[in-house]
C-alpha cells in the first residue's frame, strides 16, 4: 500500500457502517489518482485499487472522504459520513468498460476483509456506486465479481437456490425493493440498479418474475444463494 493523501476529506458525523464500491470511470489510474487529489474537483476516496492489483491509500478511515455524493441506503442519507470508499480503476462504461483483472480483484478482496477487521459492517451494507445512487450512476457496474466477493462472505449472495415468485404487483415489488435497502423514488432506475447487481444477465428494468424472486430471497432471514 503507498499513500497519496487527498485534501478533500472532512469530519464524520457518524460511524461506519456500510462499504461502497466505485469504478474510476477514467482512461487509466494515474488520472484518477490525480483528480481525486485535486482540491478543486472536491472528489475523493479512501482507498484506490489499480489494475496490477496496487492499493493507494488517499483519505483515513477516521475521516469523511467525498466519493458518494447524493445518496441513499437503508435510510442513511449521508453516506459519505457513514462509509468507506474504494475507487477501482476501470475506464467504466463511458471509455470502454471491462473486466476487472485478477491482481486487481485479489485486492479488492484483501482490502474489503482488513476493512472489516476494523468496523462493523454486514453484507447488506457491502454496495455499490449504482445501489446508493440508481438515478446517476452505474459502477462498479455487471462486471464486478460479485459472486467471488459472497463466496468469501464480503458480499450479499444473489439467491439461487429454492426461488419463488411472490407475484407481487409492480408497486409490491418496489415496495419490497424499498424495504431492501434502494431509493425507489425513480422507479425504473431502482430496477435497473438491482438487476445490474443481482440479475447481470438481462439489464432491461423490467420487473419480471425472476427478478421478484431474486428479491423475495434477498429478504428472507437466510440468503439463498449457492456462494
């Protein structure tokens, strides 16, 4: 790990409790790093992973860094106050989005477990850019592996195993997807949010019945997932 200190950070005003995974969304890390070290862009995170599997410390973890802008999860509306930010280097969906390489991901993945060392954070609060914020953004994006991070129980299980539609309603569905943890206050865009974490395959936002599916085993007490 080598440190870049970032001057945008500020005090918490609560204690961490959720963990958020972005993509850079930048041609290459050295970008990235330089404005998330600009004051003048007032962006920032704690930790940034480039794609050799670097890890690039820029903001303490005592400190409030500026990675989530306007945001929402579990009732949490400053998400800044309550999180750590991790800044994958990817070009992102806007340069030429791909997947993300092994030394990378092994990273991310050892950098997530000493997180967790440290503070109290569950599963459910292991998100990403698009959970918090479905009407602005789309990263990590359907290429981060999810699936590897449940199998190591740093992540949320997409429900595999036992699946039922409830036969909800469009609006149930919401309902329940608000419940879950998402803003539904853009309805579509909630929907696209969830599939690009937990239905990768078939980004359409469309509620369909795998998808009420996938969400009623999201909710049970017991995730139902194969990881």
């Amino acid at each position: 790990m080598i440190d870049t200190p970032s001057p945008n950070f500020d005090d918490r005003a609560a204690p961490v409790s959720i963990l958020v995974m972005h993509y850079t969304g930048m041609l290459d890390a050295a970008s990235a790093i330089e404005r998330l070290a600009d004051p003048t862009a007032k962006v920032s995170c704690h930790y940034l992973v480039a794609e050799d599997g670097q890890i690039v410390r820029m903001v303490a973890e005592d400190k409030r860094a500026w990675h989530a802008g306007k945001s929402y999860w579990r009732g949490v509306t400053d998400i800044n106050s309550a999180s750590i930010g991790i800044e994958i280097v990817n070009p992102g969906h806007e340069h030429g989005y791909r997947p993300f390489p092994d030394a990378q991901v092994e990273s991310v993945l050892h950098l997530t477990k000493d997180i967790l060392t440290r503070h109290t954070i569950t599963r459910g609060n292991i998100v990403g850019h698009s959970d918090i914020a479905p009407t602005r953004k789309e990263d990590p994006g359907e290429l981060f592996p999810w699936g590897l991070l449940a199998r190591y129980r740093l992540a949320l299980p997409r429900p595999t195993k036992n699946l039922v539609d409830p036969l909800w309603t469009d609006a149930g569905f919401l309902l329940a997807l608000e419940r879950f943890g998402y803003d539904v206050t853009d309805g579509p865009a909630a929907v696209l949010a969830f599939q690009r974490r937990f239905r990768t395959e078939q980004i359409d936002g469309i509620i369909d019945g795998e998808c009420r599916a996938i969400l009623l085993g999201l909710l049970l007490p017991k995730p139902t997932g194969d990881d």
